[in-house]
C-alpha cells in the first residue's frame, strides 16, 4: 500500500483578512498563520508515513515581498527531505511562472515543480507511482491542459496533478477549464487537483476519485469551515482518502434568529445565548474560531436596528470574552434582518441590493418617471421585504427592474 498527501493553495505570503484586533480578543498572530498551517502539513506528512507529497498549485500567494517566504518553505520542505519524503508540485494562477519571477530560490534538491510549457510525469518506481501534471505559465490560463496529458502507464498508480476549476465553481476563475469526462479519459487512478477553496469530493463515471483539497488555512469569512489535506491510500486498484485539518483559524458564521424579537433586550439574549451555545461545543482543534455574528428572520425593530451594528458587535465580543473562552474572535456583526409586518415575502439579498444601489445612482429621476427623492428611497430599501420574483441576478436589474422594486417600495 502507498500513502501520499495531497494538499494545495497554501498561498503562503498571504494574510488573514477582517480580523482587527481588539481589547479580549485571542492572541494569535493572524500574519503567519498560513505558514504555520504548512508547518503542519509538513508534520501531518511525517506523522501520517506518507511515502509522497503533492501540492496541487497556489503554494504562493504570489511574487515573494523578499525572501524569508521562500526560506520558510525551503525549511519545511528540508523536514520532508530528511523522513525521505519526496514533493512533486505545480504553479498555479497565484504563482504562475511569469509572476515568480524577481525572487526564487532553487529548490530542485528540495522538490519537483512540473514545467509551465508541457505535461510532464515524474515516476516512482520503488513506490509504484506515476504523477502526471502541468504548472501554469501565466496566471490566466484559459485552454484545457488535461487534453495533452500523457497516457497512463500501466502497471503503476496513475495520478493527475491539476490546479482547475473543472467546468466552474462560484467564486473562482474558470482556470483550465475541463470536465469529468475529460479526466475520466486518460483512466487515472486519482485527480488531485488544486485552485477551489471549498474541499470537494467526487468520482468519475469510472469511479476515478477526483478531489479538492481546498486551501490548508481560510483566509477571510467566505472561507468557512474545517481547511487541510487529504491523506491517499493506493493499494493496487483500490484508492481511499481521508481528510486531516491543518488549519489555525476555522471561520464561521453563527446566524441568530431575531423572529419575534420587539427590544433591544431581547436582541442581546439572543446573541449572547447563541455565542455560548456554540463556545460549549468547540472542540479541541483549532487554535481560535474566527466568526461572524449574522442577525436573520424577522422583526417589528428591523428599521431600529438598521445602525446599530457598532454597538451590537461590541456587546456580542463582550460577551465572547465573558464566556471564558480564548478561542473565539468575533470579527464582525451582519443585520440580515427583514420587517415582520407581513407586508411582502421575501427579502432583497445583499448582494443584489448592492447592484439596485449602484444601478439607482447610474439613473435619473426623469428615466424611472418618479418624483421621490432617491436618497430617502434608499434608505428605505435596506430591509424591505419585496415579492420574491424580484431577486434577481445583478446583471438583469437595469431601470425597468429597478423601478418595479422602486414601486415595491411605494405600496409598502
């Protein structure tokens, strides 16, 4: 049986995001977590026995601010030397070989990174394995690489090293665009495959295992949730996989529900009950949870609340700290809120209240044929339920949308 790691997007040299630090808050240095999060990879690897790591693109978040990020990683990579564990890597939209280009080190006693300009394949015979791959040569690339990948070779452990969004995942570029089919293809054992944060398990119609690790440490609030690596087991045709965490930081997000809420009272019991409920629940690992209070459902002081999001952050990271745990950062207070007055059903999302923002301030008073004075409209509009066929995607509201939510907001 082999074992092997795989793991991507690292993006060492990158920070934390949103998490500004305030009196109570944990003690943590949120400038090097991604790197302690390689650290652990590192450990996880020499722990678990692996016989070989793979990193499946975005190591870097980009060109080095000066060399101390690539002699951290030489370092770690060094650790991976001495248990005779060797690393095959690929380059991908965040490290391209064109952005790396004034700060590198030779790292070719330490690692394989694959060429930019050709599939190539990096075979291991005293395990058995064959790792297959292509780094990028810019940060956009848009053909589909897996078209020129090599042919399995029979009789060895065939794995595809691919930093992809396959056929597009939200929130990420369509980078190497491919399909199952087209990895089902080539008849690999395991697609290990890099660029989408969000972990992602799923075979091909032959049953090929084709997984996003996600990123080893989340970076911001969108990036939610348990991060690390996944451990390969290969044991002839038989592949299994398991996921180990390596992050320092989790984020989450604790929606509390302000249904039936009248006072401002009772607003605060809601949230300090939700922040305890979830400090009695941590586990163990990570170090801290990073999360972000969202106030949902809905209320009679909706309107009320509309401001208020500076004393409510304040009173929800006081009550972080006096529930005695360490490992909590409030990082920030959303008001999701809607009226409860039963007016209209559904609510304007966020997002797409930030499109009717922009496209009002695109328009006149003259082309929405209204007298009201758009500043007060929108004002109003932060809350205001409205029928649900009016969330709509950001690029269809244009004035005539617009001035039916505008009218939505009129009969309310």
């Amino acid at each position: 049986m082999v074992r092997i790691l795989h793991g991507a997007d690292i993006h060492l040299g990158s920070q934390l995001s949103g998490l500004v630090p305030y009196e109570g808050a944990p003690q943590i240095d949120v400038s090097t977590a991604t790197r302690r999060a390689f650290e652990r990879l590192v450990e996880l690897a020499i722990e678990e026995r692996v016989e070989l790591v793979l990193l499946a693109g975005d190591v870097f978040d980009g060109e080095w601010p000066d060399l101390n990020t690539g002699l951290h990683f030489a370092r770690q990579l060094d650790k991976l030397r001495e248990a005779n564990i060797p690393v095959v890597m690929i380059r991908g939209n965040h490290d391209a070989a064109n952005l790396m280009t004034t700060r590198w080190l030779d790292l070719k006693e330490l690692c394989r990174v694959l060429p930019h300009d050709r599939p190539d394949s990096v075979q291991f015979d005293h395990i058995g394995v064959v790792v297959h791959g292509q780094s990028y040569a810019t940060r956009a690339v848009t053909n589909n690489l897996v078209r020129n990948y090599p042919h399995r070779r029979e009789g060895l452990v065939n794995i595809g090293l691919l930093h992809t969004a396959l056929d597009g995942r939200e929130g990420h570029e369509r980078y190497a665009p491919c399909t199952l089919d087209d990895l089902d293809a080539l008849g690999y054992d395991y697609w290990a495959l890099g660029h989408v944060h969000a972990r992602e398990e799923q075979t091909t119609a032959r049953g090929t295992p084709v997984i996003f690790p996600g990123n080893t440490q989340g970076r911001h609030c969108n990036e939610v949730g348990k991060k690390g690596v996944y451990i390969v087991e290969a044991d002839g045709n038989d592949i299994s996989w398991r996921f180990r965490p390596t992050h320092l930081v989790e984020w989450q997000i604790l929606h509390v529900d302000m249904t039936g809420v009248s006072n401002r009272d009772a607003v605060l019991d809601r949230v300090a009950e939700r922040i305890e409920r979830f400090a009695d629940g941590l586990p163990d690992d990570p170090e801290v949870f990073a999360v972000r209070i969202e106030l949902v459902g809905g209320t009679a002081i909706n309107l009320e609340l509309r401001g208020e999001e500076e004393w409510l952050l304040g009173e929800a990271r006081n009550t972080a700290a006096h529930v005695g745990s360490e490992r909590i950062w409030v990082e920030g207070l959303r008001i999701s809120t809607v009226s409860s007055d039963g007016a209209h059903q559904g609510i304007i999302e966020p997002r797409v209240w930030e499109a009717v923002e922009e496209a009002v301030q695109e328009l006149t008073l003259d082309s929405l044929r209204l007298n009201e004075d758009v500043s007060k409209l929108l004002q109003q509009m932060r809350g205001l339920k409205i029928p649900s066929e009016e969330l709509i995607a950001e690029d269809r509201l244009r004035e005539e949308v617009l001035a039916r939510v505008l009218r939505a907001l009129r009969k309310s």
